[in-house]
C-alpha cells in the first residue's frame, strides 16, 4: 500500500465495499476514466495526481469525501470514525 505521510492510501478497500452492486463501465464513465483504470484502483493500484478530479467525482458520487474514498475513514465532522 502507498502511504500519504504516515496515512495509508487504502482505496481498493472503499472502492470493493462502495462498489460491489453497481456496474464498474458505467461509472468510469461518469467519472471520466477508463474501466481498467477503475479496475486498476480496484485492485490495488494507486491513482496518479492527474485522477485526482475523477477521484472526486467518484466520491461525490459515492456520497462519501474525498478522505473516506483514499483512506477508508469517516469524516470525524459526521459524527462517525
């Protein structure tokens, strides 16, 4: 796993949970990137500075931040850890 510091980037973990029932070409397409790519950070690969705006748009799509998506954490702000 890549680390951010000392956070451990642990995308592959929320994307199996958060994607498991919904149809992976589809949303690559919505988010802008290839269904390999998708497939890529579903299986462990970390995403480049330049995902970083499909990245968003995944989490938003999600409903999830930015930090929940790449780190697997709720946002303390919710009330959830």
């Amino acid at each position: 796993m890549e680390t951010l510091g000392k956070m451990e980037i642990k995308l592959s973990n929320t994307l199996s949970r958060l994607l498991k029932d919904r149809n992976l070409s589809k949303t690559s397409k919505e988010i802008g990137v290839p269904p390999t790519t998708l497939h890529g950070w579903l299986t462990g690969s970390t995403p480049s500075i330049r995902h970083l705006p499909a990245l968003i748009k995944l989490a938003k799509s999600l409903g999830i931040s930015i930090e929940e998506l790449l780190l697997n954490t709720k946002n303390p702000e919710d009330g959830e850890v």
